[in-house]
C-alpha cells in the first residue's frame, strides 16, 4: 500500500496551485526502488510470520495495484485463494482468531502457542469476494463477475434498505470441535457488524468498509460506474501506458517490475576525462570525451555532494524533523540531470569516486562494475525519460593492465551495446532533452550553493602525452607471498624492529613488522619521522602500485578501513529476503537482519574477524560488495540459500581454489576482480536441470560447496515441519535441540519464522560436507514418513546418531574392520547408486525402526481377525 502510496504522489504539491516549494512530496527514487524489491522478493509470501493473508487482495488489485507482472499476480492470489478460501468468504489468515467464540476480547495479544487454538475455525470475509468482482471488471472477464457474484449472494443479509454485507461468518461454539475434525462441514453465522437488527433491537450497526465496497461493485458490474472513474490516475494500468502527468518533477512511467522494463530503453553516457591531456589522449584512440570546463555551464557533482543537497529535504524545526539522512545514492538516483537554485548538474556513481579503499585500484573489478551498473538500470529504470550514466576517466586508470579492460568497454560504447544493454554516448549538452530531469526546488534559493557544494573540477596535468605508451605502467610482480614466522618479530626491541624495516625490501615483512609496532606501540609511534599509520599508508599504496593485493588488504585491515557502498550492498541483499552473518569460519556468528550504520558495520567486522584473521576483516567487505552486486542483477543465484554466512562461503571458495588451482596461492593474494570471478564460481551452480550435483566437481566437492554456501533443496522447510509433526520429541542437531512444542503452535508450515528456526539448528555443524549430509538425511526421512502414514518418531530424532550408525554400515560393506572417524570416502560417496549414501541412512532409519524408536499409530496397526 506504501510502496502503491508513493508512486501515486511523486512530485505532487500538496496545495495545488497555491503550494509552494516545501509542500512538494519527493521519493527518494533508490528507496523506492528497495521497497518494490522487498515487495516483489516477498510475494506470493506475505511476511515473515505468514504465508499469506487475503490482505494481498486489495494491495496487489484493487486499489492499490502494488505490481503489474501478471504472472507474480496470478500465483498470489492462487496461492490466496487455496489457503484462505472457505464457504462463506476468505480467512483473513491462518489462525487468526479475531470474531471467534474462543478470543479473550478483554485481552489485546495472545498468550503463547494460543494461536493453535484458532486451527480450522477462522472467521471468513464476505468483504474479499466483492474485491475479487472488482478486479473481474477491470479485467474485462465477466465469466469470474459472475462467479463471484453467486458466491457473495447467499452470503448477503436482507433489510428492507437492500442487501447488507455481514463483517465475517463464525463457527458457533457447539460446532467446534466438528468443524475442526471436518473443515467446511458447519454452519457458520453472520457477525452482528453487518445486521440492522440485533436480537429484535434495531441498531445502527452497519459495516461500513464492506457495504461501501460492495456499491462499489455493484455499480461497475451493472455499468454505472466506469473504471476510471473509480481510478482516475490510471494505477490499473502497467506505469508505461498511463498518461504522462505535466510536472516539473520525474514521474514513474515505466514497467512495474524489474522483468517488465521496456526493451528499448536507451542508457546515455556521458565520457568526461578529468584533463584536457587525458581528452587529447583519447581523442587519438577515437574516443571522444568531454572536460568539466567543456560542459559548462553544467556542473559535475560527486555523491556525496548530492547527499548533502537532499540532507536539506523535509528539514522542519517545528516538527523536529532533521532531514533525509546522509547515506549515499545508488544508481537510479545518480542516473538524473538536477536542476537547483539555478544551477543544472549530473551526479556521477558512487563507483568512481575516489576512495582510500583498495578496490578502485583494480581497473578490471571497476569495469566489471559498471556493467553492473548499467545491467541494473537498464532492468530497473522506471522513470520517464532516459537514464544519464556519468563516467569520469582518470589518467590512474590506464595504468598497468586495467588499460585495456577500460578500451574494451569504451569499444562497447561506441558500437552502443554493452553485454545485451543499448547505450548511446554523446555529449551531454545532446542529451538534456531526452534525460529524466528532476528540480530540486527545496534547496534554499539563498544559499551560497558556490561555497557550500563543491563540484568536480578539471585537472592541470601539465605536459601531453604523445602516445598512450607515455603514461607510466606499474609494474606486476610475482603473486608468490613471502610471509616470515611472526616469533621472530615478538622477541624483538622496538628498536631492532625499525632496523629490520629499514633493512629489508620485502614488503610483506615490512607490513608484519608496523603490525608488530602497531599491536605494541600503537598507530602514532614514529619510525624514521613518520608514524605507524603514515607508514601502513605509504606501504599500502605501494603495495597497490606492485598489485601485492595480500599486502594491500593486511595494511587495508590494519587501518581499519571501510568501503563506501558497503551498507547499501547489506541493504541489497537484506530486501531479497536474505540473512547475512558475518565472521571468521568456525568463530561465533554475529547475524545480520536489518539495515546498519556504517558504523556499526565497521564494529562488527572488526570485532568478528580482525582478531582472528586480520585480512579477512576487509576480504569479507569485498565478498559483501559482490554479493549485493549478484543479486541485484541475478536474484536466482541465491536460490536455496536463507541465510548467506560469509565466512562459510570465504571457506568455499577457498575449497573451489584449492581444487581447481595447483598453483600455490592463497585467497588473499588475488586481484579484487579475480576473487569476484572465484565468488560467482562458487556460487553458481552448473548442473543440469533436474541434477542434484555439478558433474564436473567430485561428490566430496559437491558436498562440501553446497554446505559452505547453506543451500537447500525446494521444499526442505516445509519437509521438517512434516517431521516435526510425526516427531513428538522433536528434532537433535549438533547438541542442538529443537521441540515439537511450543515450535508447532507458535508458528505455521510456510511462515519464514520457521525456516530461520531451523537455520538455526543447522547453524551448530561445523563442518560443511557434514551439513550438507545432514540435509540429505532430512529429506530420506521424510519420504519415508510420507510415505508410511502410520509410523511416527517414538523418541527425537538424533540425527548425529543415525548418520554414525550409516557411516558404520559403509565402513562395514567397505570390509573395514577397524572404526575411525576419517568420513572423507563417505562424503565422496554418491547418493543414489547402489551402495550410495541413501541406502546406507535408510538402513540406518530401519534399524531403528526395528529397535522400536518408531511407533506405528492406532488407527493403521494391522488386526487380525
């Protein structure tokens, strides 16, 4: 409804034509954008406590017409009307107890595991049926009008004013237990809202909301009232088709979801090179660009200036409102022309801004980037007109092997297709008429906007360059890491320290060395005339220059760095209905679930994992930065995984590595890029459809990368809950234990509750092939449970114990007499062949079921007559 709300409000003024600036409504176009994501990731599901609610109804058709993909729409509502459809309306939810005989109405919540109680005798609505005419209308379909129609006659009241709609039917409260055994089989009796007459006193007591819905339906069936009348903005209709309003604000004017974004949208892209030098360099490649000083009177504003320009948005002392918070802009909101206070300027991406952070030294992870960022707008871009994409070109840039990745994209520009995306580049004067303009008029007219923002400005490099081969290279050495014993470094003076850094040329040592110093004599010690931290810099720039990308991220880590897109990439994945725990592989989790402070995710990152491994205090931002990328653009990568533990998935890529690669690298010696390149390789999966593992990796590999990576197979959620129902002793993982009670009356199947519940569980295992083997173990139990009825768990199901006693079967099949612990062959093992794993776990949940821990139910024990 919110989401709906905002779209319909973008750049309206509260008072019309007598408003005046600060009465105007802006949407912050990146938030927004946020918003439809969660929505979309969320459905058919309604929340994380519900699997659905007939509340979806009005939100997704009439009136809010949240989404316009067609096919999103029909499962939800499928999906509501399976769940929630009764005879006399829709449930509102499952187990909802409101208008029950059994709800304490002198109480405003439940008491624990009360909710069970509401099991199968829930009120239903009359009110959704009229919703569901409504939308028959606007779609044209009579056959479903009439449907419905005859589904809500019955259910209507008599009065002498016409048929009045009841609030809700209920199960009365000599019919419970009945309706509870048989669902649909009682009598059900209207609700006093709704009735002109109670108990022969006439009352006014009218339920409003429905009978004014219900003329509403009655007045389009008939054909006395047309849809846009009822609509007249036209939300019914997807963005693209609806009537371009005249306002000097961007509108929202194209598809309504990611999948429906028009085929031929264009991306515009403006080249500026920071120098004129720089520019007639180019122009000798043929590449054509333009200089802040060329687009005057046009300015060029980095990032964060636009933050604090929208910082003054909503401001009201009054109110004490303070303002939008200064948090950075993503795509979509750089990807304006602004007009403010007389000034017009483009904003370019967070991407090129220059940063102390080490992943703008990679050309290559910078290039992959904007592509990234131009896949993302060319999926997302809603409003009217075209995105403006801002590249700024630096001469740092064509240094070192980066050169050609950046001539390769410009390649691609030129022939005005990226990786299947329709770009066009041009100056930017060209493009003023075609872009999406947005007037910033809560800016302040009187405000020295010349001293408070501060543009991008051109550089004075000096002397040309004849030739793309003056620019000086940098240099790439050996990627081999040449680490010393850190004993050596403890028994040594301060003093024999500084000699040691003086004396050596191996920067690796050098940096374990100022780590020394650090960790004793803190940041501001000084060596040679310069401090620890004036020395970790210096080293760490050097070390970028050489691209020793372990040194590079050991300094990085030392200085407590933090990378600037970090919380809008955690605010990414969070709206995908994801879970991030970040920490070392194997060290207590700290687990991420809603957006953070920079800040705050500093703290954690080096709390979690600077102590016990300092590069990964800065590798996992990285992974966190990749991450945020891929499921931007490909949400189905993450299919199977609730919750995404980085230092789990840092553990299988240094797996992938270890089989794929001989050579003797580590992890953190690799380029930002190459380590985006190992991430995405593990995290796709390159089985065929239908297959359960990568053929070309081994089952031990297999295992132990779907492990690492928390994935499940479909369905596996909802498989535990069957266990749980057959298992009243509930369920033991790893020492953890989890209830058949209260967990089965607190919550239901589908909710998304129950799913982080058992992530929970799963999250004791320690070792990822185990985990996956775990699963595996979940699911045979649960075929055998669906498929024998009559059986049930007398006691909790160990999963520990069942998967020992199968790895003592195979060792036994295996002619191994003599027990150890090594579960490597078994891991390594296949599931479905002959003396695969499967045969060996059902052996062992037999045995068990001939040792009498399962019991047959009453009502299926044979009888012999």
């Amino acid at each position: 409804m919110a989401k709906s709300a905002l779209e319909a409000i973008n750049g309206l003024n509260l008072f019309g034509n007598s408003g005046a600036h600060w009465s105007v409504v802006y949407i912050d176009i990146d938030a927004h954008y946020r918003n439809r994501t969660t929505f979309d990731s969320l459905l058919p599901r309604e929340s994380a406590s519900k699997n659905t609610d007939a509340s979806l109804i009005p939100t997704i058709l009439w009136p809010a017409f949240a989404i316009h993909e067609e096919q999103l729409v029909n499962r939800t509502i499928e999906k509501v009307l399976r769940r929630l459809k009764g005879s006399h309306g829709l449930k509102r939810f499952l187990r909802d107890g409101h208008g029950t005989v059994l709800e304490d109405k002198s109480r405003k919540y439940y008491r624990p595991s009360e909710i069970k109680t509401f099991d199968g005798i829930e009120c239903e609505w009359p009110l959704f049926y009229i919703y569901l005419i409504i939308d028959s209308v606007y779609k044209s379909d009579s056959e479903k009008v009439a449907h419905y129609q005859k589904l809500l006659q019955p259910l209507l009241l008599t009065s002498e004013d016409g048929p009045l709609v009841p609030r809700y039917y209920y199960v009365p409260k000599d019919c419970l237990e009945q309706e509870k055994n048989a669902p649909g089989t009682q009598i059900r009796l209207p609700s006093n809202e709704g009735k002109i007459k109670v108990n022969n006193e006439s009352r006014d007591n009218i339920f409003l909301w429905g009978q004014s819905v219900y003329i509403i339906s009655q007045l389009l069936a008939d054909g006395l009232l047309n849809i846009t009348e009822l609509d007249p903005i036209r939300r019914f209709l997807p963005a693209a088709e609806r009537p371009r309003p005249n306002s000097r604000y961007s509108s929202f004017q194209r598809g309504s979801a990611e999948q429906s974004s028009p085929n031929d949208l264009v991306i515009q892209v403006v080249l500026i090179a920071e120098s004129v030098r720089l520019q007639q360099l180019l122009a000798t490649y043929g590449i054509q660009t333009q200089t802040p000083h060329q687009i005057e009177p046009i300015q060029i504003w980095p990032p964060i200036e636009l933050a604090k320009a929208y910082e003054q948005l909503g401001v009201n002392n009054k109110l004490g409102l303070s303002g939008r918070p200064p948090r950075p802009f993503g795509g979509l909101g750089t990807a304006k022309i602004y007009r403010a206070c007389g000034y017009t300027f483009i904003c370019y991406p967070l991407l090129f801004e220059v940063s102390d952070f080490y992943l703008s030294q990679d050309m290559e992870f910078v290039i992959d980037d904007v592509k990234s960022d131009l896949q993302f707008l060319g999926k997302c871009w809603k409003l009217a007109g075209r995105p403006t994409f801002c590249m700024i070109l630096r001469e740092d840039n064509l240094r070192g092997l980066g050169a050609r990745h950046i001539f390769d994209l410009l390649a691609a520009f030129k022939r005005g297709d990226c990786d299947g995306i329709k770009v066009r580049i041009g100056r930017l004067q060209e493009f003023i008429s075609s872009a999406c303009i947005e007037h910033l008029d809560f800016l302040d007219m009187d405000a020295d906007v010349e001293n408070i923002f501060r543009p991008f400005l051109e550089k004075d490099k000096g002397k040309q360059f004849r030739s793309f081969t003056d620019i000086p290279k940098i240099t790439k050495i050996d990627l081999t890491e040449a680490w010393v014993h850190n004993l050596e470094l403890h028994q040594k003076t301060p003093w024999e320290l500084t000699q040691s850094f003086n004396q050596t040329d191996n920067i690796y040592f050098q940096a374990q060395i100022l780590q020394e110093l650090l960790n004793r004599e803190g940041l501001y010690f000084r060596v040679d005339g310069d401090t620890v931290e004036e020395k970790l810099v210096k080293l760490n720039h050097l070390a970028g220059t050489r691209q020793n990308w372990s040194v590079v991220r050991f300094c990085s880590s030392l200085l407590h760095k933090l990378v600037d897109s970090l919380a809008p990439s955690i605010t990414a994945i969070l709206v995908r209905g994801k879970q991030l725990t970040i920490s070392v592989w194997g060290r207590e989790e700290e687990v991420i679930d809603k957006p953070v402070s920079p800040n705050d995710i500093k703290s954690i990152l080096y709390t979690k994992c600077f102590p016990y491994d300092v590069i990964q205090a800065v590798l996992q931002q990285e992974l966190i930065i990749n991450i945020g990328t891929f499921i931007t653009t490909n949400p189905e990568l993450f299919n199977g995984i609730l919750k995404i533990r980085i230092g789990w998935i840092v553990q299988a890529m240094k797996l992938e590595l270890k089989y794929y690669d001989d050579k003797d690298f580590s992890i953190n010696s690799l380029s930002p890029s190459m380590i985006k390149k190992l991430l995405y390789n593990v995290i796709k999966r390159k089985s065929d459809e239908g297959q359960y593992y990568s053929p070309e990796r081994s089952m031990l590999w297999n295992r132990q990368l779907d492990g690492a990576l928390n994935r499940v197979p479909p369905d596996f959620y909802e498989r535990i809950w069957r266990i749980l129902e057959r298992t009243p002793s509930g369920i033991k993982v790893a020492g953890y234990h989890l209830p058949q009670q209260p967990t089965l009356s607190d919550m239901t199947q589908y909710e998304l509750n129950f799913s982080l519940l058992v992530e929970q569980m799963l999250s004791k295992i320690i070792d990822p092939a185990y985990r996956q083997i775990i699963v595996e173990l979940f699911v045979i139990v649960e075929a055998i449970l669906s498929r024998n009825p009559e059986l049930s768990f007398n006691k909790a199901v160990d999963l520990d114990k069942l998967v020992h006693e199968a790895f003592e079967l195979f060792l036994k099949d295996r002619g191994e007499k003599q027990k150890h612990d090594d579960m490597t062959a078994f891991y390594n093992t296949l599931p479905n062949v002959r003396h695969g794993t499967t045969i060996y776990m059902v052996r062992a949940i037999m045995n068990h079921l001939l040792d009498g821990d399962l019991r047959g139910i009453k009502d299926f024990q044979c009888i012999v007559s």
